[in-house]
C-alpha cells in the first residue's frame, strides 16, 4: 500500500494537466449543452493519450487520472471507454468507443468507431459505418446518439463480456469522479462570491457543511475508482460504480441548489458538469444494478481487507 | 500508486488474526460487551497484558518505551483487526493512539516514566476530561479551574460524558489556569485523588460508557501539569488529530455489514431492496477505508495531515451511519436480543459522529481548509 505517484505517473499527470489546463474555460458565446472538443481530442490523438493503460509504466491507475483529470474541462471528450475499456475488447477496436443500452440513445454515438451494444445480461459489438448511427437532441451536456435498428451486432462470450463490464464501471467512476470535483469547484466559486445578506452565501453553515459533504463524498469516489482500476477485481469495480452514481446524484442536485437560477442559465457553465453526471448515473443499469453487482461480488464469499 | 500490502504486512495481520483467534474468549461474539463494563475493563487488562507479552500492543511506538518503531501501516492494520473483533482493547485503544504518544511529547522524563510504561503493558486505563455541560465543541469556554497554591494546583469543576471515568486509573484533564483560550492546561490526575467523584450515565451506548465526573477543590502537586501553563490547546490538537484517524471504525462496521446479510441471506430476506441498501453501506465502508488508508500513507510518508484527517473521519462518519441504519432497518431483531454482536457495533456506531468531536465541526475545517469557502464570520 504506497499513495505516492511513481515519477512515470507524476509525468503523465503533469503532461495531461497541460493539457487539460489549455481547455479549462468555456467559450463565453456558447449557451447550449454539448460542448465538444475536437482540438482538446486531436492533442489527445497526437500524444497517443488514449492507449495510457497498456504503458506498463501508467496501467489502468495512469488512465483513470487523466480520465478524471479530462472530466473536469468544460469540452466533452470520449475519453474514459478509450482509455479504460478498449484495451479489454477483441480486435484492436477504433475509438471513439460509445455505449448503447437497450436501444436507448447514447453518448457519442453519433461520431463513434466502435459501440457496445448492451441488451439485458449480453453485451455486443458494433463498428458502425456512415448511416449507422444519428445525432439525437438532449439536454445531456454529451453529444447523443442512437444506432440505427439494423446494425448487426456481433456478440461478446460471456466471459468477454463481464471483462467489458467490469472496465465500463471503472470508466464511469473514473468519469463521474472529475465530473463532480469540476462541479464543486464552479459551485465553491460562485458562492465565495455571491453575497447576500451582505456576507457570502459560502459563509453560511448551512452551505458550508452540504458543500463538505459533497467534497468528502468526491475524495472517496476518487479513491474507489483508483483502487478498482488497480485491482482489476469485479467487486472494487461495482463498488467504484455504485459510490461514483450515488455520490453523483447528490453532488448534482446539491451543486444546483448552491447555484439557484445562476444555474438554470447555459451562462454558467455548472450544467456542462451536472448534465454529464445526470447522463452517467442512468449507465449500466444505475445504482440498483450496481447493487447487484456489489452484492455478488462482495456479499458471496469472505470479507478480506485485500 | 499501488493498493497491494507488502508481505510483511500480510503476515503481521495474519499474526494478529491468529491471535486474536487464540485469545478472545469463545463466546466473545455473544457477549454483550459494552465498551466501558467493569467485565470489558477488566478483560481488556488481561488481553491487553497478552498483547503486550508478544510485542502486540504498541509496536509503532520507540523501542525506548517498548515498542518496536513499527511504521504507520503496521500501527493501523493492528487497529483494523481490533476493531473488526469488536475493540477488545476497550478503552486502552486511547493509551495506544494518543495519550501515550502526547506524554512521549510533552511530558517530563519522570511523568514519562511514571505512566508511560504501565500503558506498554497494557495494565492502566484512562479517561479524557474534556467536554463539560458547558463545554462540547466550544471546548474552548470550559470553566474547570486548577489554581496554582505553592506546590500544588487546587482543582474545581466538572466534566461530563467522560467514557471509561468510572474504571480509569488516571484522568487526561483540561483545566483553566488563567482567562481566554490560552488559559487552558492539562493535567495528569490519578482518580484516587481525594475530592473527586465520578457518577455514570445511563447511556444508549451501553452499561458503564459515560459518567460526569466531579472535581471538589481536588489538589494535585504542581508536576501533575502536562507541558506547560496554557499549552492544552497545542497539546490537544496534536493528542486530537491521533485520535481522529486513529480508530478505524469502518472494519467494526464492516464485518457488522457482513454479518448482518448472511443472517438476511440464511432468512431468505435479502431482496432487492435490502441488496441497494447493502451495496450502499459496503461502498461508503470502502471509501472510509481508502480515505483513512491516505492519512496512513501521508504519515508514513512524513507528509503534512490537514484537513484531509477531518474528511477521513466525516467519510467514516457515513460508513458507520450507514451500516447501523441498514441493520436496524433489515435486522431489526438484533437490537432485541438476537445478535449481540450487531447490536454491540450498533452502540458503538451511534457515536461516530460524536466521539473525539461532533463531525459538523469537521464540515467547518473541510469547508474552509480543504473548498477554501469563507469562514462564518464570529
């Protein structure tokens, strides 16, 4: 048990830093909800960004910092499936990678290489080509999309597909868990500043103590989405989900609620945080199906501290 | 970055499990062990007097007070299993995590060798003269007086909600020696000392946890004081931010989460709604225990602790809160007489958020230490 970052990861954390440093205010004109990131995703490309988890030297526990680290930017990147969950599918898939579940419509669907087609327990694959897959309207702050009815999807073993599954929980944490510290950040900022009753909203206890919850609860999803990507165990991968998608709905509503109208506007950028959230706590079968997953993996055998 | 333990820490806890396995009694998991029972203190000195035997009970402390300068890890993987068994050591975990290493820093070479080696071996137990009913959080305003006469301190007030008073050898007290919040000091007080009366509680924590305990113009020679005048608030931030970390009572709650779903999944009562609640409680265990894990590590590391111990300690607020709500809910029946176990941690739980300070003091430090919001103006 050593918390320090070896030089490679204090390397890689640097450099994605820079990166994500470049890209870490939205553009004032931009008032809507997806906001993409072609230019932060080309240097993502350039700098062979996306294949971190098979450098030895960063592993999965290199790729989860910097798909934290990328969440936190206003600019939506498929980051975390690429880095997370594509060196564990057949055939040296393409990115971006993008999930689809029970046909419902998806994140970057529409621009996407490969899609994970998950219909109850199966998990399939499809490479989509142009006239696979439509651009869907959303609130979500995602770019969605949907596949078309007759792509064909070839399916993944079982034993593939409860792989896929475990690094889709770890991408998703490892998503949720930038998403909410981007989200306390712009939401400590604002009421630093906002006086009413002529102090700051953030003087005031009743904000203090919920935003504290709020930081408590995003140090421990980190740290779950951490240890589940170096395990590499099923059981620290469902309880890095469940922790990331309920920490996430709370984060959510209390980050509006500290923002009150300023966060109804597409101004303020909060929304591009929680409306990402709000579209990762529904994945793989949100809480109630990470519950399940918990409870085989953890509730079925012995209780180690390993 | 890496969440493996070494070997060495493998078979330093594998030693601890196999002791425990030899020597808590075999009916320890039915007993309705309260922490602070006359029956628990005086097991406690016998198990502890074991543990101390094979080097057991203060391995992180100096070999010149008869540890072993084990590292921080080994420190908290011993705490781990005691208090997955349910904290055998009853009060005597407060010798082992603060009030030994406090006096190690502070104290005098005599106070040192009056009371440190009695705590080695596991034969004394103490008590914290802390909160008064004037004083909890604002521990600052306490009124307790010690007044300087010659030789000695005259000490006069009351202290309350002190656990273990009515078994402790010796109190760890905060006692005003002049005005405003420098004015505070400590003091090493036998509680044999004429002029001192100790009252319990009756408490949902159990039979024997709490007392008020009463100081009537009690005198102590002037060398019972700890440090120096008006050093308490120094000496018990550092005795305070042991503490906080210090007990990891996630691995209590764990092994009650565990415990309470085999007996829902022998019942057949483990249903959807139960699993949620399971899944909820075992993630919020598992982030305590990371977050506690960090402390550990910056310590080893000889990094500075701020407010992260006050996160790690909130964090583990949740895990206990959760895990006593899911058994109260799922297994009510064990806080009837079917599980004492359940209901021991169930008690014990109760407290987190209360114990060595209210956990909404912690929010403040998070609040303005770790978010930087601004302070609530006084």
């Amino acid at each position: 048990m050593d918390f320090n970052l070896s030089g490679d990861q204090e390397a890689l954390a640097s450099a994605v830093d820079k990166i994500a440093g470049a890209f870490a205010a939205k553009p004032t004109e931009f008032h809507d909800f997806a906001l993409t990131g072609g230019a932060l995703e080309r240097e993502l490309e350039d700098g062979d960004y996306f294949n971190i988890a098979t450098v030895p030297e960063w592993g999965p526990i290199g790729a989860v910092m910097a798909v934290d680290r990328l969440a936190r930017c206003p600019y939506a990147v498929e980051t975390a499936l690429s880095m997370l969950v594509r060196p564990h599918l057949p055939n040296d898939a393409p990115r971006p990678v993008t999930l689809v579940e029970h046909g419902r419509p998806g994140r970057f669907v529409a621009g996407a290489k490969t899609v994970l087609v998950i219909d109850g327990d199966n998990i399939g694959i499809v490479y989509p080509s142009g006239g696979d897959t439509q651009r869907v309207e959303s609130i979500f702050a995602y770019p969605m999309g949907r596949l078309v009815d007759t792509v064909t999807v070839e399916p993944l073993s079982i034993s593939e597909a409860a792989v896929v599954r475990q690094w889709l929980q770890v991408a998703i944490a490892a998503e949720i868990s930038g998403l909410i510290q981007a989200a306390i950040a712009s939401t400590v900022e604002h009421i630093s500043q906002r006086k009413q009753f002529g102090r700051p909203l953030g003087s005031f206890q009743a904000l203090r103590h919920r935003m504290a919850e709020c930081a408590v609860l995003a140090g421990g999803v980190k740290w779950l989405a951490l240890k589940a990507a170096d395990s590499a165990a099923p059981a620290d991968a469902a309880l890095a989900a469940y922790h990331a998608q309920d920490s996430a709905v709370r984060i959510a509503y209390e980050c509006h609620q500290m923002l009150a109208a300023m966060g109804m506007t597409l101004e303020h950028p909060l929304h591009l945080w929680t409306y990402r959230l709000k579209a990762l706590v529904s994945e793989l079968g949100g809480r109630s199906a990470q519950a399940v997953s918990v409870a085989a993996g953890c509730f079925n055998g012995g209780m180690d501290t390993d | 970055m890496e969440f493996v333990w070494d070997n060495d820490q493998r078979t330093f806890r594998r030693t601890v499990r196999a002791f425990l396995a030899a020597h808590l009694p075999k009916e320890w998991e039915t007993l309705a062990h309260g922490p602070a029972t006359e029956w628990q203190s005086a097991f406690s000195k016998r198990f502890c007097a074991e543990l101390a035997a094979v080097g057991l009970l203060v391995p992180h402390w100096p070999a010149q007070w008869g540890g072993r300068d084990a590292d921080a890890w080994m420190a908290f993987i011993l705490a781990e299993e005691m208090w997955a068994a349910g904290e055998p050591r009853g009060g005597q975990y407060m010798n082992v995590n603060w009030i030994g290493p406090t006096i190690m820093r502070f104290g005098t070479p005599e106070q040192q060798a009056r009371y440190i080696p009695p705590m080695a071996q596991g034969m004394t137990l103490w008590c914290q003269g802390f909160s008064e009913p004037e004083s909890g959080s604002d521990l600052a305003s306490l009124r307790t007086r010690a007044e300087r006469d010659g030789e000695t301190y005259r000490i006069t007030g009351q202290k309350i909600w002190t656990s273990y008073a009515s078994e402790a050898d010796t109190c760890f007290l905060l006692a005003r020696t002049s005005p405003g919040r420098n004015g505070i000091s400590v003091f090493l007080v036998p509680m044999t000392t004429p002029g001192i009366t100790v009252r319990s509680i009756p408490s949902l924590i159990g039979e024997g946890d709490i007392h008020e305990v009463f100081f009537d113009s009690v005198e102590i020679p002037s060398d019972a004081l700890l440090g120096a005048e008006g050093q308490a608030w120094d000496i018990a931030k550092t005795a305070l931010s042991l503490e906080r970390v210090g007990i990891p009572r996630f691995s209590f709650a764990i092994r009650a989460l565990h415990r309470a779903v085999k007996t829902l999944q022998r019942l057949q009562r483990f249903g959807s709604g139960a699993m949620e609640r399971a899944a909820q409680a075992r993630a919020a265990c598992e982030a305590a225990r990371f977050y506690s894990y960090s402390i550990v590590d910056r310590r080893r590391h000889g990094l500075p602790i701020g407010a992260e111990a006050s996160a790690a300690r909130y964090a583990t607020v949740l895990a206990e809160r959760a895990v006593s709500e899911f058994v109260v809910e799922f297994v009510p029946e064990a806080m009837s007489g079917s599980d004492p176990s359940l209901l021991a941690h169930h008690q014990r739980a109760i407290v987190a958020g209360i114990a060595s300070g209210a956990a909404e003091i912690q929010l403040n430090i998070i609040a303005s230490d770790l978010l930087g919001l601004p302070r609530e103006p006084r």
